[in-house]
C-alpha cells in the first residue's frame, strides 16, 4: 500500500466491515423512506375514498331504500324503478370519477 492510501484508512479496525455498515444504513434509510412513501399515499387514498362515500351517502334517500324489498317485485313498481335507476346513476358517478 501506498502512504497516501494507508494514511485514509489510518484508525479503522477494518475498513470492509465500515463499508458494509455505511451500505446497510443507506439501504435501511432507502426502505424506510419507501415505506413513508407508500404509508403517505395510503392515508391520501383512504381520505378520498371516504370523502367519495360521505358525498355518495348524503344523496342516499334513505325512505325509498327502505321501500325496496329486495325482489323482482321492485322492478315491476315505477317508483321504485325510478330510486333503483337514480341509485345506479350516483353510484356509477361516484365509481367513474
């Protein structure tokens, strides 16, 4: 070894194991800024998912719901047709927006 390269490392103990020590903390500080990336985007989507379904609730007519029974027979009432076709209607602009 030259001096220039002996005076470098003059005082490590082994200067592979500080190599591998300084590698393994940029890699534990690359995946934990990954995994507050991901974390932050979640939060983000969770909050606009619930904005979508409080704004998809408030249209809910909660008296014509009740009305259905749940079979074919609603198909044959227009009323009910009318809350059934409106329903698909907000949920579709809920989904597609």
């Amino acid at each position: 070894m030259t001096d220039q390269q002996t005076t470098r490392f003059h005082g490590m103990k082994n200067p592979r194991l500080t190599a591998a020590a300084l590698l393994l903390a940029i890699l534990a500080a690359g995946v934990f800024f990954a995994w507050w990336v991901v974390s932050r985007a979640d939060r983000e989507m969770r909050a606009g998912l619930l904005q979508q379904t409080r704004l998809a609730a408030q249209a809910v007519n909660v008296e014509r719901v009740q009305a259905l029974s749940g079979t074919a027979a609603d198909l044959d009432s227009p009323g009910k047709r009318k809350t059934l076709t409106r329903r698909h209607q907000g949920l579709a602009h809920v989904i597609f927006s």
